[in-house]
C-alpha cells in the first residue's frame, strides 16, 4: 500500500514509518524539515511542504491509497483541514488521524459519568489543545472521506507487546496507557484490514 504519512518525524510517526517499511508498504513521509528523518530505505520518500501548501500538499499525496495523520496540538487543526482538502482535491478517499483521548463529544458519551467529570477538568487546564482537537475531530467527520479516528490515553515509549485492547469507550479511562510502537502497530492492521471505518475508536494496553 502506499501511504502518505503527515507528522512522520513525530514520535509516533518515526515509529510508524519503519514498522509500515517492515511491513513491505510505500511511505510518502511529508515534512517541514528533512533532517529530522534520518531514515532512508527504497521505499521511502521524504517530501518537503508546509501544511498551508496545498499544491504541496497534492503531490505528496499523489498515488498514495491511504492517508495518516499524527500532527502536534499547534497545528492539529488547521493542519488536517488543509491536508483533507488537498486529499479530495487528489481524490484519495482513505485517511486515519491520531488524535487524543476523548476529544469527541460523540466519545465521550461513551463513559461513565465520573470519567466524563475528569475529561471537563482536563478540558479547562489544556483548554487550547484540547479545543484544537475537537476542532480537528469534527473536520474528518464532516470531510466526506473515509476515516478512522484514533483516541489513546497516554502514550508511552515501551516495547511492542502486541498485547492491546481496542474498540469503543464504554468503561475506559484516560488513566490507560499504549506505547508508541503497540500503536503503530494497531494503526497500519487497521488500514489493512479496514476496520473501524468512519468511526473513532479507543485502543491501549
């Protein structure tokens, strides 16, 4: 498959892109700045482009089947906007975004009550991120492509254990933890075996 990566250099991402290359997948990795890549395979191509790019944009998404995106709070918004419309524009029609634990008011009604009330003080702390996200979240929802929404707890920097649960928010909390490798890993099985299509879904250790 050949997947156009946004946010490769990122510490899921420089996790993803060489388990996708393991994999026997074609990765269009999209940065601002190629030096952060130090990875080189045959597979592999680095293209430079800012998110406000949309020609840019465009040719980075050119031939690719499917699209990540796992962007920073910054520009998580904006930044999927632009990259959603270049992918209509290209007409690729598959895309699967990173976002963050409970930052859909569709998620979120998912959970029990007392972890709604921790989700509304992390919501007044991290106003602004978390502010972005949902922004972000709408978006793919109203983009009219295909989509997969991912929301993990923490993430941390373990092994891949392959040992992880994934599915709705019913009983789950944002105390859980994933690492970054068991997330890669989850992300590149669901594109290819498309699950979880036009939904959001929970995943953890």
């Amino acid at each position: 498959m050949r997947i156009t990566v946004f946010g490769a250099s990122g510490s899921v991402g420089s996790v993803l892109v060489p388990e996708a290359l393991h994999r026997g997948h074609e990765i269009i990795a999209v940065t601002r700045d190629p030096s952060r890549i130090a990875l080189r395979h045959t597979r592999l191509t680095v293209v430079i482009a800012e998110l406000g790019d949309g020609p840019g944009l465009e040719k980075a998404l050119f031939g690719a089947q499917a699209v990540i995106i796992s962007l920073g709070d910054a520009v998580c918004d904006t930044g999927t906007g632009s990259i959603l419309a270049a992918m209509r524009n290209a007409g690729v029609r598959r895309v699967q975004v990173l976002t963050a634990f409970g930052t859909s008011e569709i998620s979120r009604r998912q959970l029990g009550r007392g972890m709604r009330g921790v989700l509304s003080a992390v919501r007044l702390v991290a106003r602004a991120a978390f502010s972005a996200k949902e922004r972000q979240d709408a978006l793919v929802r109203a983009s009219g492509v295909q989509y997969t929404i991912v929301q993990p707890p923490t993430l941390t920097f373990g092994p891949p254990t392959g040992a992880y649960r994934h599915g709705d928010y019913r009983g789950k909390s944002i105390l859980g933890k994933i690492s970054r490798a068991d997330l890669a890993h989850f992300m590149l099985d669901n594109l290819e075996q498309d699950r979880y299509l036009d939904e959001s879904v929970y995943v953890q250790n």
